[in-house]
C-alpha cells in the first residue's frame, strides 16, 4: 500500500426535494446499512450555487428548449449558458428578432435558472461576417464587424433588464477556425466596448478557450488589450477542455491562471463547457472511447468536483443531447444528460442527471469551500479529497474517489482508512453521490479529536462518495 497525501476540501448544505426516480444502491456491506436516499433540492429552494449547466446550440435548433425546461428547475443548477444566435435572430438586414430566445430567458429566469449569454456566431447575409457555428470563421471584414456591433448592441440592450453577464465568440481559439488570436482580440475588443456602452455594469467573460493550454494566445489577448488601455474589459476568463480522465488537465488550467493574473490579477476563471458522452462515437470531443451512461454520471460528477473543489465555477455541457448538422461537426452528441427522441422530445432523463441532481442539492453557496488541506489514506490507488462546511455551523461536507483512471463500468470499491485535519463531525453518515444513497457509518468507523478526524474501512470506488454531517442532509 502507499500512503498518499495531498488533496482539497469541499462541503455543502441543504434541505432537498423530491426525487423523480431512484438509482440502485451499492451494497457496501453490513457495516454501513442504507438508511434512505437524498432528496432533491430544486432551484426555488437554492438560493446560489456555483454549479451550472449548459443550454447551448438552441441557436441552430439542435434542440428545443420548451421540450426540457420541464427539467430544468428540478435540476437544481442556478445558471445556465445560451447561446444569442446572430443569424437566427438577424434574418432580415438590421431586422432584429428575439422573440426565440425572449421566451427562453423569460421562461429561465421564471425557474429561477440564470442566463449567462454567449454572443455569437456568425451571420451569412454579411460578406466577411464569419459562419453560423462552432469552428466556422470570426466577423472579419469592416462590413461585416459593423453589422455584427450593431446586432451586439442591440441584443444587450433588449435583453439588459434580465441578464448582465456576456460571454464573447466560442473557442475562436479551436483548431478549425483558422484564426489567430489577432482576429479574436479585435473582435473581443470592439464587442467589449459596444456592451459597455449600453449596459455599463455588465460583466464581460473572455476567451472561452478550447485549447487550456495555449497560454500564449491568452497572453497576446492580454497584451492587445493592454496597449489600448482597456484590460477593464474582462471580468472573467472562461477555459474548455474534455479529457478522458476527468481529474486531468489542471496543470494547464493553473498557467492559464498564471497567465490571466500578470495581467488581471485576482479575476475569477470559469470552467464554461465540458461534459462527457454516454455511448461510444458520440460527436465532438471524447467519441473514441466506448463510454455508457454509467460512465457518464461517474465523469461528470468527477469533472464538476475536481473544478468547484479548486474553486472554478462549473458548466456542465450540456443539459440535453443533439445532432450536428454541419460538414465538420455531423451526428448526434451524447453528452445531454438527457436523453432525446428524434424529434427532439425528451426520451429519459440519464443517470448523470440525477446525479448532478443530488450535487447540485447538497452543494451551494450555504456552504464556503476549505482551501486545500493534506489528508492521509492508506491505498495503492490516487485519492481526490475536497471538503466544505456550513458557513453557519461550520458542519463539514467531506468527497472522495479513486481518480487514478477513466471512470469504469464496474463499481468495484475498496475500503480505506483516511484521516484530515481541522473538521469536526459528531454523526457523519455516508452517501454514494452518483445514485443518491445514504448510509449509515458505524461508530466505530470513525473517531475524531481536536486536531483531526480518523475515518476506518470508508468504501472508495471511481465514482464521488460524500461523509457529511447527518443534520445537513433530508433523504
């Protein structure tokens, strides 16, 4: 065995709801008893979490919106990323219709589910005013960037009464598009001081980066900006990024961070789009390997946990599946926590969507995320560790998994004996995130003193287990 140690803390809170279905429970063995499972918390309930899902490419009608808003308030996610569509809402020069997306943020906002809007993409009646979808090509020409200020300016000033954070282009960092980050930071630049100018406190999100790692593109944005005096023009840096193991990448993201705070120091990173597939050759990112929707719960709630426990506010991509129509991009993505019929309807909400659900319950801003403390455990696998606590009782929310390798189809646990610092539990019981089931912990499966908590035999496996305080949780 080796002892590892290292590892962050993260905790939440909550009353929670009603559950629509149940998953089945793991049989940890006699020593921990199932006692009930979670129940839901809805976003009426949650008054602001970190934890967000996405609602892109309504923009392209590769999904409908009113078939899964139903499922939306009952997710428990407080925001949610749209994209504005350029060329569906400008179908007419200077003829702007919202209506599309007015009764998608209204019906949001109705739920108490924030948008956060992306401006883009392109729009195909101005020559040089870049594609209509992902990898497609910037506003490029004079004509073409006039066209796309005035769409922009008049999209925030319909819609400034309802939202106050925009998010410029998508990935114009990604390999297809053939742009450099001179095109992107022009186009950045103009849009950024177009939104000021009508909506002065708005809060502009950059960069949307497909490639974490192209720390130089973001440092040549940075300096653009710099030279004209207008680095108040970000107010956050939004990262991609779809790595088979969930719990990789985070070197990158630290020099992205490295790179942003030369420049803006302090200002906060978002992960704004990630996911993983449920089935094998998925479109997009991660169709080679043969994932399921076991799989898919396990990666997603990995991915969320790695982000919010280092303290990145999180979108999941996405909430429902579609099919890409487009020469580069064909075929359904699977990475909805949905599941869709071909006409778009809603098949089945997919075990990922219960378990964000039960994530999305017991962590919000209730909770104040612990900076990265050492644990030590007993075991020849690689542990993530990250807890929170109660901002008011300072009760402690403790997840761990094995996060050594790509999620698994089999849910094979092992019992390990850990101990962290400065937490103090008086009847922690243990809950299985992915399928929302609580256990009861013998008392002799932990002991606690006043330097540190010692838990014994705490079954481990792939996929995010929870020691919470019982008086934090409904089940």
């Amino acid at each position: 065995m080796r002892k590892v140690i290292a590892g962050f803390l993260l905790l939440i809170c909550g009353t929670i709801t009603v559950i629509a279905q149940k998953l089945p429970a793991l049989d940890f063995g006699s020593s921990f008893p199932l006692i009930g499972n979670i129940q839901p918390r809805t976003t009426y309930e949650i008054t602001g979490s970190d934890l967000w899902i996405g609602g892109e490419v309504l923009d392209r009608d590769y999904t409908k919106y009113h078939e899964y808003k139903h499922y939306l308030d009952s997710l428990g996610a407080k925001k949610i990323r749209l994209q504005s569509g350029w060329a569906k809402t400008e179908k007419l020069k200077g003829v702007y219709d919202f209506a599309w997306l007015d009764s998608v943020v209204n019906d949001a906002i109705a739920r108490k589910v924030q948008p956060w809007i992306q401006i883009s993409y392109g729009n195909e009646l101005y020559p040089g005013a870049g594609g209509i979808s992902l990898g497609e090509g910037l506003p490029v020409s004079e004509e073409g960037l006039a066209a796309w200020i005035r769409y922009t300016k008049a999209l925030v000033n319909h819609f400034s009464d309802r939202v106050n954070e925009w998010e410029i282009w998508n990935e114009a960092d990604h390999r297809y598009n053939d742009a450099g980050p001179e095109q992107y930071s022009e186009l950045y630049y103009r849009t950024g001081k177009a939104v000021r100018e009508v909506q002065p406190n708005a809060k502009l999100i950059g960069l949307s980066m497909a490639g974490v790692g192209r720390t130089e593109y973001a440092d040549f944005f940075f300096q653009f900006l710099q030279e004209r005096d207008a680095l108040d023009l970000v107010d956050a840096v939004t990262f991609h990024g779809y790595p088979r193991n969930p719990d990789d990448g985070f070197d990158a993201v630290e020099k992205l961070q490295a790179t942003v705070y030369k420049y803006r120091p302090g200002i906060p990173l978002w992960q704004g789009e990630t996911g993983c597939p449920s089935s094998f050759g998925s479109s997009g990112a991660l169709s080679g390997h043969k994932w399921t929707e076991l799989t898919q719960a396990k990666w997603d709630l990995r991915r969320a946990l790695a982000h919010v426990g280092r303290g990145y506010p999180f979108s999941l991509f996405t909430i429902s599946e579609y099919t890409y129509d487009r020469d580069k991009f064909k075929g359904l993505n699977t990475k909805g926590i949905l599941k869709v019929n071909d006409d778009l309807s809603i098949a089945y909400a997919k075990p990922a969507y219960y378990a964000y659900q039960y994530l999305t319950s017991l962590l919000d801003h209730r909770m104040e995320r612990l900076p990265a403390q050492k644990f030590e455990a007993e075991s020849d696998q690689g542990i993530s560790v990250f807890a929170w606590r109660h901002k008011a009782d300072h009760s402690p929310m403790v997840f761990a998994w094995f996060d050594g390798d790509i999620p698994s189809d089999l849910n094979e646990f092992t019992s390990v004996d850990f101990s962290l610092p400065g937490l103090k539990f008086e009847e922690p019981v243990l809950v299985d995130l992915r399928t929302g089931a609580v256990y009861q912990i013998p008392a002799s499966g932990f002991q606690q003193n006043q330097q540190r908590v010692s838990f014994a035999e705490i079954p481990i496996y792939d996929s995010p287990i929870v020691l919470v305080e019982k008086s934090l949780i409904a089940y």
